[in-house]
C-alpha cells in the first residue's frame, strides 16, 4: 500500500492510504471526502474531476478520449485536469498528489460515505 496527498475544497490536505489496482475517485470516496462521482467510475459523467500537480501529470496514462470529452463538458477545466475513475492506483503512484475541485463537491455527503480504509488527515 502507498498513499495520495489530496487536497480538498477547503483547501485542506489529506494523506489517504491506497490500494493498488483501485481507481483514485474509489479511494477518496472510501475515505469520506467529499467527491459527487455520479456515474460511480464508468466515465459518463465529470463529477469526479480533479486537478493532478504538475510534477505529476507526465506519470499518469495518456487520456483516453471519453475521458478528454467528459472534461470537455465542464466550464473551468485546465491542463491539469484528470477525472480521478480513470486514474488507477500503482505502486509508481505512491505519494501522487491532487486537488478536489469545485465541480467535484457534492450536494450532500453519500450516506454511504465511510472511511473502511485508514485514512490519516493532516492540517
């Protein structure tokens, strides 16, 4: 297991332990933050939306074009925008690092929402 830094609304940074093979949209939800994810990883929405640091973007997978359409579709998108479904946790992944955007922010937290990971927030 390794760990993503993610950065949410608030501003907020998060050290979330992650499961390889698992999507990053997946870790964070089990992790309770708050992310809408609406189509629950099938790329047919861009509610998962985050933004990769730079230093990271060259080692994530190239975009798949569903993927580029998705965040085509929103009105703020900029070159580090990734929808977290199709980013898929690895070992070469450890310490990735992102932010939550607003148009990942839900209405209300999924009653579902639960942290069956242990997760580790920091200030």
């Amino acid at each position: 297991m390794g760990v993503i830094n993610v950065i949410d609304q608030q501003g907020k940074l998060h050290v979330l332990e992650a499961v390889e093979g698992w999507r990053v949209m997946e870790i964070i939800r089990e992790h309770g933050l708050p992310i809408k994810a609406e189509c629950g990883g099938a790329c047919a929405c861009a509610t998962c939306q985050v933004e990769v640091a730079p230093e990271w973007t060259a080692r994530l997978h190239e975009m798949r074009d569903d993927e580029e359409d998705m965040l085509d579709s929103l009105p703020i998108v900029t070159d580090y925008s990734r929808l977290s479904c199709q980013i898929i946790y690895e070992e070469e992944l450890d310490g990735l690092e992102l932010r939550l955007t607003d148009a990942s922010l839900p209405d209300t937290m999924p009653s579902g929402a639960s942290s069956n990971i242990k997760a580790e927030a920091t200030a």
